[in-house]
C-alpha cells in the first residue's frame, strides 16, 4: 500500500481526477461505444503491448466527448492494479508547457521537469496543443518556443518506445498540419488505438440532449 501510495503521490493526477474510472463513462453512441472499448482492451492488454512500437492510446477531436475521463481513467486503474502496478505521471499540456517556458533559465529544475514527461513509464498528455484549436479548427501555429519544449518528450518516448495516453482538441489532420514529425510519431505510437470524435454528437458533456428521439 505505502508503494501505491508513492505512485499516487509521484502521479500528478489531481485529487478530483483520483476516483474516475471507465465504468462511470457511459457510452451512446457508435463512437463513444468505441472508445471505451479500446480503453478496456488496453488496459487487459497494456503488459503484451508496453515494450512494442504501437504501445499508446489517442483520443482526438471534439472538445466534451469525455476524453479526459477515459485518459485518466486508464492510468488510474494501472496504477491501482494488484500485479505489476504501473507508475504514472500526468501532464495537463497547457499548465505544463507554461511551467518548462517559465523555468527555461534554471537548468536544474527544467531539466527535471523534462525528464520527468520524459522518461515516465506510462505518460498522459492530457488536452494536447489545445491552445492550437478553437471550435474543431486551427488557430495558430507551432511556435520555435512550443517545439522545444514539447519535441523532446515525444522525440525520446517515441525512440525509446515509452507509452503515451494522449488527448487532444486536435483531429489527427490538425496534427500533421501542425507539425508532420511529431504527428508522425503520435500516430504510429497509438496504431489501433485511436478514436476520433468528429462532430458535436460526440460531446459527452451534452449528450442527453443528441437522443434520438
């Protein structure tokens, strides 16, 4: 118990964000069906796939489907899990991207902070270049200051085949758009594990008010 504990508290998820599990994300639709799907597959399958080329997970596209949820949930269930429990860090992409550009001149605690996004067993990146997009479109750019923060976390976890739970606001096309390489590597990393919500019917947020009939 005193090491899960640690995992917990080495975690950075937040304490509301603790309790989320895939059984309180109710799916109604084909696509929100499909992703929890994949979220359970994952995580039975998370011990085979860990050390593979393909070993991370994607949820993409329309802000309020429960991405977030589904993310977490996954790393909160590995970290809690009897065998082999899984060290998880949490990265909320907005707050963290302002904390390395904040600490670019202490060398000895960015380089903390990097490595920590860097090298952790299994890594969520949550709400990714979410300050790219508004209402399912781009609206800005990569700058030189974004890509060296963010590129050499996912350059080293692709290379050394580190698992990711990614979300983004981005579609996988915003991705290569906004920069080729790194989608490349995003991509490849999730293989089958990808879903895209596309349109506002996948707004978990709103769901009850997209019923049929």
């Amino acid at each position: 118990m005193d090491y899960i504990k640690r995992l917990w508290d080495n975690s950075g998820i937040k304490a509301d964000q603790k309790n989320l599990k895939l059984n309180d994300y109710k799916p109604y639709d084909e696509v929100t069906k499909a992703a929890r799907a994949k979220a359970v597959e994952y995580i039975k399958s998370f011990e085979e796939i860990k050390d593979t080329r393909e070993n991370s997970f994607g949820l993409f596209g329309q802000p309020g489907a429960g991405k977030t949820h589904i993310v977490i949930a996954i790393g909160t269930n590995l970290i809690n899990r009897e065998a082999n429990p899984v060290p998880v860090v949490y990265m909320p992409y907005l707050e963290s991207m302002r904390e390395l550009k904040a600490n670019t001149l202490d060398d000895e605690y960015y380089n903390k902070l990097i490595n920590r996004y860097s090298r952790a067993k299994l890594l969520i990146i949550d709400d990714l270049f979410k300050d790219k997009v508004k209402k399912g479109r781009l609206v800005g750019e990569l700058s030189e200051s974004d890509m060296k923060h963010i590129y050499p976390i996912l350059n080293y976890r692709y290379n050394n085949r580190l698992p990711m739970l990614v979300s983004s606001e981005c579609t996988p096309r915003m991705l290569f758009d906004l920069d080729e390489a790194l989608a490349g590597r995003i991509i490849e990393a999730c293989g089958d594990n990808i879903t895209v919500f596309k349109d506002q019917k996948n707004n978990y947020r709103m769901r009850k008010f997209f019923k049929e009939g």
